[in-house]
C-alpha cells in the first residue's frame, strides 16, 4: 500500500511537473513574446512605470517555471522544490481569478503563442494544477528520495535550456507560434475584391486613445490611428482573416500593396532607439538586398511627426539615408512580423519565407543564393527544420529527464 501511495504521489508531481516545464518552455521559444504578455499584465495591475523590467521579468518567471517542472519531474529537492511550486501556483491561482472576475482583453500567455486559453479555462487549469500538488505533497512528510543519478539529469536539462533560452534571445526564435510565421500570406488590400464579391467585406480594426473602432476599405483613417487586425464581415459573425502588414509613408498613404508582389526584403524596428552603428548596417543591407533583386523596405514604429526627435542623435547622412526610405507601421505589427529589432523578413509574393536576426542578416552570398531559389522550396525547408530541430530539442529535454 505504502509503494502505491508513493508512485501515485510521484505520479502527481510528473503530472504538474510536465506542465510547469512545457509552459516554461513555450515562453522560453518567445522570449518577446514573453514580455509583452508581461506587459499587459503590468498595465492590468497599474504597475505600468515598470514596463522597463517586463521582458527581463518575463524571461525570468518562464525559466523559474521550467526549473520547477524539472526539479518536479526528476524528484531532486522535494521540500524545497514543493514550497516554489506550492508559492507559484498559489499567487497565480489568485491572479487567475482576479481575470475571471474582472475580464480584461487580454492573453494569460501560460503557453506563450502555441495555446490560448480563455480566463475561466486558466483558472480551472490552476485548480487541477494545485489539487496535483497536494497530492504530490500532502502530508508533508515522507516525501522520498530520489537517485542520485536524477541530480545529474536535472542538472543536464537545466544547462539545455539556459542554452535553448540564449539562443532564441539573441537570434530568430527556433518555433514560431504568431500569425506572421514562415509560410503565412499576408493579405493586402487589393486581395479582398474577390471576397466582397462573394458576399464578404474586409474590415479594418484601428486604435486611438484607448478607442478601437471599424473600418471599411474606402474609408481608412489617418496615420494617427494604429492599425491592429483585419477581419471579415459577411453573412456570418466576424471570423479572423490572414495577418495584413500595413504600412504608410510621410504623407499618410497606405502602400500593403508594396509587401505583396515580388520578391520583397522587409527589415522591421520596433524600437527606433539603436545605434547608429547599428542603422547604418541596415542600411547597408537594403542597399545589398535591392542590387540582388529585393525590393528593399524599412519599416519603423513611429510617425512623420516623431521620428526626426527619434533619430535625433545621429549623423546628418545616416539620418538622411533613413529618411529617404522608411516607412510607418504599428509596433504591435513590427514586433510580430519578427522578433529582432532590426531583423530582416524575406517576402515573396506576400507569403513569408524566411526571417533573419539583426545580428546575422544575410551576406551578398545568402542573398544572391536566396534570389536564385524557389521561394516555395526555401520556405519549407526552413519551416521543416526549425520545426524538426524544436521537436528535437523537446524530445531531447524528455530523454534525458526519464531515462538518465
């Protein structure tokens, strides 16, 4: 009896364990997705003068969760690694229901992109999650050792994913869960003809001073306004679309259009606030992308009105060559399309292709081998690998948890 009691109690904390540790790791694959979930939660609290901390934060509750669900899977630790899970679970069990009852428009971001989950099937995940705890835990006593060996695969898989984290912090993510992955077509303004013949209308969703408010194709509103999604309206409720990359120039004028025909080189900055060292190398591979056949484009989260204040502080020819290209979008968009401030998205006949981090964009041979190449067969075969190596990396965490 006292075996069986033992193995349903270990049961219960490999249950919660294998939770805690996919949660972790989800949000570990984004960590700017990470903190901007973060982010929301600051301004949901009124903590918003802390909004500095929310990707550090956010980073750091992610890797905390995937520690513990290591500890818990493993077995090392027990008392030690029950009172973290018992302190985790408790607060955002709390936290949880403060959004059941208030409902705010926002993610619980438990599992980053990959699943989303309503407030109410948060908080009852929560529930189930703390019941597992308690009788993973309950009575605190006896709690059992495990092998030593279990100390070396907590510390194995610890290591690997403070590497996996590193890794999707300074370049492309290895898995991407957003509307803006690699394989997705963009849908511009001139796609939607068709559809309004067959019953539906596009409409656009802008945003101004906490106001949100619907718009048709013919009566867009100023750059003032912040693009946030398109949807379809017809003889049924409104269902969502393919993602739009809206964009403007100087003079207010939407030019999607310009992302949706040929082979298009898009470097996205969603934080107009880097070295000039750093624009000038941006500069220099649009310049590089368009003698290779790219259109180049440079599309930046600010306005007409904001961006000579943002870019006050360098050189006047630098400052020049950015003026003569840029482009405005909404930062929520930027920072979807790619999480590298300053990376690079490859586009061919509005579908997605391939992303880049500003730290490694393509050289003149990348490029050039990127011209000449299908862009079909390019983007599957990244697609297909950084799906095969975040797979690989998952099942790799989980031999070494269970069989070392």
């Amino acid at each position: 009896m006292k075996y069986i009691t033992q193995r349903m109690r270990r049961f219960c904390a490999f249950s919660t364990g294998f939770v805690f540790l996919a949660s972790g790791i989800l949000k570990l694959a984004d960590p700017v997705g990470a903190g901007l979930v973060m982010s929301e939660y600051f301004k949901f609290l009124h903590i918003g003068f802390m909004d500095f901390m929310a990707r550090p934060a956010g980073i750091a509750l992610a890797f905390a969760e995937s520690i513990i669900g290591t500890a818990l899977i493993t077995g090392v630790w027990r008392k030690l690694t029950a009172a973290a899970a018992a302190a985790f679970m408790g607060f955002f069990t709390l936290l949880t229901l403060v959004l059941v009852i208030f409902n705010p428009e926002m993610d619980c971001g438990c599992f980053g992109e990959a699943i989303h989950l309503t407030h109410i099937q948060t908080f009852l995940k929560n529930i189930v999650l703390c019941l597992l705890l308690a009788g993973a835990f309950l009575p605190f006593r006896e709690l059992g050792k495990p092998t030593k060996r279990k100390y070396v695969s907590f510390g194995i898989a610890a290591a690997s994913i403070s590497a996996f984290a590193l890794w999707n912090m300074l370049y492309i993510p290895v898995t991407d869960f957003t509307d803006y992955r690699c394989g997705a077509i963009l849908q511009g303004a001139e796609m939607n003809d068709a559809e309004s013949q067959s019953g539906e209308q596009a409409v656009f969703i802008y945003e101004k001073d906490g106001r949100r408010e619907a718009f048709g194709l013919e009566s867009l509103p100023d750059s003032t306004w912040t693009f946030i999604s398109m949807e379809q309206k017809g003889s049924s409720n409104y269902a969502s679309a393919a993602p739009v990359l809206s964009f403007y120039d100087e003079e207010g004028n939407y030019l999607d259009h310009e992302a949706l025909d040929g082979k298009v080189m898009a470097v996205t900055v969603y934080n107009t606030h880097i070295t000039e060292k750093k624009w000038q190398a941006i500069l220099s591979f649009l310049e590089s992308a368009g003698e290779h056949g790219f259109k180049p484009l440079l599309l930046a989260a600010s306005g007409p009105q904001m961006i000579e204040e943002d870019l006050e502080n360098l050189s006047t020819g630098t400052r020049q060559a950015i003026m003569e290209r840029i482009l405005y979008c909404s930062y929520k968009t930027l920072i979807t399309v790619n999480r590298s401030n300053g990376g690079a998205t490859c586009i061919s006949n509005g579908m997605i292709v391939e992303k880049w981090a500003l730290r490694n964009l393509p050289d003149a041979a990348r490029l050039e081998e990127l011209s000449n190449t299908e862009a079909t067969e390019r983007m599957a075969d990244i697609s297909s690998k950084n799906s095969m190596a975040f797979q690989g990396f998952l099942l790799y965490i989980c031999a070494v948890l269970l069989l070392v």
